[in-house]
C-alpha cells in the first residue's frame, strides 16, 4: 500500500497535533517555540516615551524569607521580572537572565517576582541551576510595575524612568541590554 503524499501530510499535522496536546510533550515543545522568539533583544523605551516611576512603596519576601523594601532601590538601576515556573516564555528566557544576573549582580539590584509556592520555585532553580532569589509580592506593586502577562520585564535607571518594558520572552544576554545596563551605570 503506496501513501499518497496528501496522506502522509495528513499523518504529520496529526502527530504533532497529539504531541502539542499529550501533557508531557506540550512544555517541552513551547519553551523549544519560545527560544526561537527569544533570540532577540528587548526595545528600548524612547526617552519622550518613557514613565517615570513614582511610588516605591512595595514590600516583597524572599525565598529565605528575609523582607525587602522596594525603597532600597530608589536611585539604583533595577531588573524586575515577572514569571513563572510554568510558563514556557519564562522558561525560555532564563538562562539569558542568569547569564545576565551572575555578571550584574553587584550593581543592579535583581527582582525576580513569582507568586507560585516556594517548593515549586526551589525544585525548578535546582533543576536549571538558577542563583538568583526569587520575591513574592507582600504588597501590591507600584501601578507603574501592573502586569496582566507573563513574562514581564522591567528594567529602571536610576532617575526611576522605566527604560525597558517588555512583555513576552527576550534575549536578556544580549550586547543591547548589557551596553545599556553599562551605560546606566556609568551614570550612577
């Protein structure tokens, strides 16, 4: 028996359908999508366009449970981000983000904010050897910081202007985002 090529096609668009709706293989397969999307760098926001900032009244837990006052971060350049552990384009990006924190750690203050339970989060840094901490949100964050989608990306300069917003998967590893970050810096 000869399959003719439209059923050969028909066969193809079926197993990945069943691959893309079987539990275990559907993660695996969109962080392998996302990669692809996050090959490229995040915009930078254009300085008539930029917000500013204002309220730096936000408290947040760390995974070790010591608190942190959003306040400390007043005049320093911040990296926020928004994510998950089952989200496929936080997952995606987080090895260019922990590329990224082990080589700005010491000057850029690092939020990364997750409401999922801190055994989950422990497992999943374990897993990919993740260093950096992991917040939880104790009070509502500034309205400047609202997100609706995850990921979410945030980097602030010191003057609080929100130098970068990006919603969706990006290359954080990036020359674009670590001449930014240096040129941020030499401004301190």
């Amino acid at each position: 028996m000869k399959i003719s090529k439209s059923q050969r096609n028909n066969i193809i668009f079926l197993a990945i359908i069943l691959i893309m709706i079987i539990p275990q293989t559907r993660q695996p397969i969109q962080v392998f999508l996302q990669k692809g999307l996050a090959m490229f760098s995040p915009s930078i926001v254009d300085k008539e366009d930029r917000v500013t900032l204002t309220d730096y009244n936000w408290q947040l837990i760390d995974e070790h449970g010591a608190r942190y006052d959003f306040n400390e971060a007043k005049s320093k350049v911040v990296f926020i981000n928004f994510w998950a552990t089952w989200c496929p384009p936080c997952i995606a990006e987080m090895p260019s983000m922990e590329k990224l924190y082990q080589d700005y750690k010491d000057d850029v203050v690092f939020l990364f904010v997750s409401s999922e339970q801190q055994n989950v989060i422990s497992k999943f840094k374990e897993k990919n050897v993740y260093d950096f901490l992991v917040h939880a949100s104790i009070t509502v964050n500034p309205a400047e910081l609202e997100t609706s989608a995850i990921p979410r990306t945030f980097v602030i300069d010191q003057q609080g202007n929100i130098v970068i917003d990006k919603t969706g998967a990006a290359d954080w590893d990036s020359d674009k985002v670590r001449g930014l970050l240096d040129q941020l810096l030499k401004l301190e």
